[in-house]
C-alpha cells in the first residue's frame, strides 16, 4: 500500500484593486443677490471593485467621478473660509482663516479655532464640532501619515495639532512666509519666495529646518514626495533653473543631489493649465491659490487638480487628471554630463471636468489613514 503524500494545491493568489484616495473639494457658491453658500464635492475612484492576479494591470474602466457630498452648513449665518482643509483618518477639518457673512460676503473677520466633520458612515447624524479659543495664524495645514498630526505653517509661526487630544504645540518657525511643497513621514518641504526662492525642509524628529536648494525660479503649488525622500515633485509656472522661461510643468526636484531637473515631467502636456507669462505684483499670491496641487492618491498613482475660471461665462471648471509615473535612469554618459540621475514619464489614465456657475475652490485635499 502506497504512502498518501499530500495535495499539492496550486492556488492563484488575487489581491483587491487598491482603491484610489479621496480628494475632497470645498467650494463657495455667489447666487444673484450676492449671497454665498458652499458646496462640498469628493473626486472618487470610479474602478469596479474587483480582483486582479499577480501584477495584472486593470484600468479599463479607470475614470474621474465628482460626487457632491450632503454635508450640513457649518452656520445658518456664517460662511467659513478656512486657510485650508485637512481630512485625517475619515475625519475633516477646517483650520483657522476667517468668516464672513453669508447674505452678502461683508464682515470679513478672523476665525479663532477649528472645526471638524466625522465623515465615517457610521455618523448618520453629521454635525460640524468646534474647539474655540485657539489661534491659527498660519496660511496652510497639511496632515502626516506618521504620527497622525497635523501641521500648520505661515506668517503667525508653526504649530502641531494633535486631533485626538486637541493639544496644540509650537515648533521652530524661520523667517519670511512659507508654502507647504510636500510632507514625508521625516521631513515637510517649503519653499519661500523672495528675490531668490529657497527650498527649505524641516526635520520632523530633529526639529530643525534646513535650507535644500536656492535661486530656483517661478511660483510652486503644493507636490508630493516619492521614493522615500528621494525625489519631489510639483507644479511651477516656469523652469526653476532658468528665468523668465516661461515653460510651465510639474517639475522634480531630486533632494539627494539637492537639485532640480531641468526638464519637466513628460506626457502631462494636455493636463496642465495655460499659466501667463507674466504677473501683477498684487496678484502673486492670489494666483498662487489657483496653482495646480499633485497629490499622491495610491501606489504609483497620483492626481492633478486645478480650477479653470471664465470670465466670458462666470464658469468654473475643475480639473483632476489621474496619472502613473515612471522614472527612467539616464545613461552613464548623460549623468556625468549633466549630474542628473533619472528623467519622469507620465501616463495619463482618467480625465474629468466639473463645470459649475459663478463657484471659487476654496480648499482642496486628500483623505489619508494615518500609521498611528
């Protein structure tokens, strides 16, 4: 009688399609009267949910979709205009800016505290929830996976929040204001405009800031870090390395060897804005609202969002583009020659557009899970 070896099972090993993260939208609305309300959209991942196999690739039914979000007003009187808006852990918050009055966008005043929505669906009742008393100053917030913190920074200093506790700290601030570009789990990327743009990153363990670049050119909207600190990447209105270029694009600055690569990354071209070569003073910093945001939605995956307004029709139309990337090593000849390790190549895998009447994006943001 023969020994009974075991059954070999081969079994095919699936995984779920990753979904992509949420990007959320908080937009104001002008009706004829002058007043304003708001309006809250999220951009979803329109991929059926299904298995794939090994490194199957399935993106035939890859698309942008805008869903309007029923979310209570935050006042019957009030409108909030957060500095910027931060959803962390299925919980969104607007932080600090000012408010106004809603019958006719007079009575600008500061806005001392922060408020926050469960977006979980197990909150049927929703209602925003409000913590007095503290003061935001700062222009921009953005939320670190690490340490489940969210942080601030601006003209009033630099500030920790902790959202479980609602304890809020200082951290080392530097002179002159400071655009967020990007944040890892070490380190969050400014950069800071002035005769020459400086490209600063703060050390989130160290608690130091350090200066990474200088003399680079142009206006940046916020970007993403890839390839753990290796690389970041963003959208500027022209070269860095060369002024008055006029060539926008999203760019990739390489933070090992502490510069940027002169070319932007390719295969974005039908995805970007037409930015003006030039610029009133005034207007600097109002256009730089306006900028395009990358934000990293999955593994290799990432969105490009910007609003588009008509003056002709008093429209305004968002855009979002889902793209992979890929880097390409340089040959060794072309790194010698010009100290740059790698060129970027996009491929576009969804568009959409949402048209809207007289709206203005007031904030703009990815919902992320943090590690803590």
């Amino acid at each position: 009688m023969g020994r009974m070896g075991k059954k070999n099972k081969t079994r095919d090993k699936k995984k779920k399609v990753a979904r992509d993260r949420p990007i959320y939208l908080y937009l104001e609305v002008k009706a004829d009267d002058n007043s304003v309300s708001c309006l809250w959209f999220v951009i979803e991942d329109g991929r059926r949910p299904r298995q794939i196999s090994g490194s199957e690739e399935i993106d035939d039914d890859d698309m942008v979709i805008f869903r309007r979000l029923d979310l209570p007003e935050f006042d019957d009187y009030y409108l909030r205009l957060p500095r910027s808006v931060v959803v962390l852990d299925s919980r969104l918050f607007m932080i600090g800016g000012s408010q106004c009055r809603k019958r006719d966008c007079s009575g600008v005043e500061p806005y001392i505290g922060y408020d926050y929505l469960d977006l979980k669906p197990s909150y049927v009742a929703k209602e925003w929830r409000s913590e007095q008393g503290v003061s935001f100053p700062s222009q921009q917030s953005v939320a670190c996976y690490k340490d489940g913190l969210i942080y601030t920074l601006g003209h009033g200093g630099c500030h920790r929040l902790n959202p479980r506790s609602g304890v809020r700290s200082e951290f080392p601030a530097t002179c002159g204001f400071r655009t967020q570009l990007g944040m890892s789990n070490k380190y969050i990327y400014t950069y800071s405009l002035g005769i020459y743009n400086l490209l600063s990153r703060y050390d989130l363990e160290k608690n130091e800031w350090d200066c990474i670049s200088s003399s680079f050119w142009g206006l940046w909207g916020p970007g993403v870090v890839i390839s753990g600190d290796s690389y970041l990447l963003c959208f500027g209105t022209m070269k860095p390395t060369e002024r008055f270029s006029g060539q926008p694009g999203v760019y990739v600055f390489d933070i090992r060897q502490r510069q940027w690569l002169d070319e932007p990354v390719k295969g974005l071209d039908d995805a970007l804005p037409v930015i003006p070569d030039t610029y009133e003073p005034l207007e600097r910093h109002l256009y730089l609202y306006d900028l395009p945001r990358v934000f990293q939605i999955g593994t290799k995956r990432f969105a490009l969002v910007w609003e588009e307004h008509s003056v002709k029709d008093d429209d305004c139309r968002l855009h979002c583009h889902k793209f992979t990337i890929d880097h390409i090593p340089c040959s060794s000849s072309s790194h010698q020659t010009n100290n740059q390790p790698t060129s970027f190549v996009a491929r576009i895998v969804s568009n959409g557009v949402l048209t809207l009447k007289d709206t203005g994006l007031l904030g703009c943001t990815v919902g992320i899970e943090s590690y803590s």
